[in-house]
C-alpha cells in the first residue's frame, strides 16, 4: 500500500502569465512514452510481480521505493500544467494547444501525451527478468531525461523551468541507482555513458539549487519502515561528482502547493464556487471541526486568485 503526504516533492512557482501551448509540450513529460506515468507504472508492475524477494532484496527494495517517488513525479507535472493553464480563456484554444485542457478537463492535466494522445500501459515493461527489467529502466531514465532537457529548451514558463530542473536531478540519480544495480548484478559498468544525453546537469541553472542541496546524491526512502534495504545498491561515489551517494532515511519535507483559483468559465470546481465553499463550511461545523479549512496551502490567504485578476485585467 502507499501512504500520501499532502505536500509538493520541490517548490513550484504560483501561476503567472498563461501558456497554454507550454503546457500542451510540458504534457509529453506526463503521458508520453517516457513520461512520468510511464516510470511510475513500470516500477510499480515490476515491484507488484518481484519474486523471490528475500532473495534479490536490495534490487526489490530499489524498484518499490523509486516506484513511490514517481508518484511525487506526476503529482509535480499536473500541477506545473495546472499552473500554466490559470487564468487561460478560451480564446486561447489555437492549434499548438489541447482543446481538451479545457473542455475535458476544467482546464487541468490529462493522461496523455503532448499531442492529446492517451498514456498506455504499452508502455509498460515488467517481464518479469530482473537484468533485463533493469536494463529497461536505465533506457527509460535516459530517454525521460532527454526529452526533459528538450521541454526545458522549447518552454520557459517559470513552472516549466522550476520542474524540469527538479525532474533533471532526481531523473539522474535514478539513472545512477539502475546503473549501480545493474553493475552489482552483472559487472556491466553503464556510468561510462554519463552524462546521458551528453549535457552536464550542473549546466542548467534551475537544476543548481537542487545540485548545491545536495539531491542529485540523495536516495529518498518512502516508507517510515519498510524498503531498509536501499544502501546495498546506493552507495560509493557519484559517477559525474564523485561525492559519496547517500540514503536519506525519509522521504523529502515538501513544500505546500498553491492553492489554484477556482475557473468558473469550465465550472472548476462549479459554476459557483462559493456555494461549495458554503456546504463545506457547513459539514465542517456539524462533524465538529474547525470552521476554517485545516488544510495546508502556500496561499492560505487565497492571493494567487488577487495576483491573477491583477494579470488578467
Ligand atoms: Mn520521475
Ligand atoms: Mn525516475
């Protein structure tokens, strides 16, 4: 099972001047073929079908707890498109847009790929072969990270350069993590092709931040006890840093999303949304909470919604 934390992996920027088209590209990284569905879901299947775990546990271990981060993965893609679409209207339904971020969905991310093409689990591999599932997710890391540096280089929404400069480290330490297990089980030694693509992380400015706190060296272990077994694979020095790789024993404190407008022109969440408020008001009291909302948002007073009629007037 899998726990969730109502909290963003890294800190993305509140929306600003809309870009629909940006976010139409920013969707390859969600349902295309080496997008964050397609690593979430592969790791999984392969986590799901491991056997003999006792017996190849540190490999198990890796795959099921890299699984979770994906998780955090997608969360962050919606979210980056969530924000490039407030405040769109529907004049800006042109051809290099997806119609269907409005009308199918409330101006939001879909599962699909940048040209509306829905996620498949074709897409997914899990034979079974633990080398040659592996050897899979180290082609999989490569390619989503290729075409991470290529929506980096076609969008500069803030959003977009804040993900896929997070996307690019962690992207890269699980490019690292399937070497190491591939070169503990057969000797191959696959950091010979780092970096892959052939651009240096530390390039990119957005990736800095992340590189100077040290991210690109950390393996996050998603379970408050379970997956102990990360450290027989991670371990020994960075292949581009040559810093000593770590596990971090929990997984990252995250950081508050912005609570994104209400979008009453395709009714999210309604037509009116301050009747809804007023119910949830009002079910709060009965059940005996809070009559403010308990939750925990980057915006508690509601200014991403005053910064956009500033932008949109
Ligand atoms: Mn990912
Ligand atoms: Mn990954």
């Amino acid at each position: 099972m899998i726990l969730r934390i109502d909290r963003l992996q890294t800190e993305l920027p509140p929306p600003s001047t809309p870009d629909p088209k940006g976010a139409s590209a920013v969707q390859e990284l969600m349902g295309g073929k080496f997008g964050e569905m397609s690593t979430l879901m592969n790791y999984t299947f392969q986590s799901f079908n491991f056997r003999n775990r006792q017996g190849a546990r540190p490999f198990y271990d890796l795959i099921a707890n890299i699984a979770a981060e994906e998780y955090g993965h997608i969360e962050l893609v919606a979210t980056t498109i969530n924000t490039m679409l407030t405040g769109s209207s529907v004049e800006d339904m042109t051809e290099t847009s997806q119609k269907q971020h409005f009308i199918a969905g409330g101006k939001s991310a879909l599962p699909q790929d940048s040209q509306g093409r829905a996620w498949t689990g074709d897409f997914v591999t899990a034979t079974g072969d633990l080398v040659e599932d592996l050897t899979h997710n180290f082609f999989l890391e490569t390619g989503a990270r290729n075409n991470k540096l290529k929506v980096y280089e076609a969008v500069d929404h803030p959003a977009a350069r804040a993900l896929t400069g997070y996307l690019l480290v962690r992207g890269g330490v699980h490019q690292v993590a399937y070497a190491r297990a591939l070169e503990n089980l057969t000797g191959a030694d696959l950091t010979k092709l780092f970096p892959a693509p052939r651009i240096p992380t530390e390039k990119i400015p957005e990736c800095q931040p992340h590189i100077k706190a040290g991210a690109h060296l950390k393996l996050y272990r998603f379970s408050p006890s379970d997956y102990l077994e990360l450290a027989a694979v991670w371990n020994g020095a960075h292949p581009e840093t040559g810093d000593p790789l770590v596990v971090e024993e929990m997984p990252p404190s995250g950081f508050p999303p912005f609570d994104l407008p209400s979008e009453p022109d395709v009714f999210a969440p309604d037509y009116a949304p301050e009747e809804i408020a007023e119910i949830a008001k009002r079910l709060r009291t009965q059940a005996g909470l809070p009559e403010m909302p308990t939750g925990v948002v980057a915006n508690p007073d509601g200014l991403v919604a005053k910064v956009k009629d500033k932008i949109t007037s």
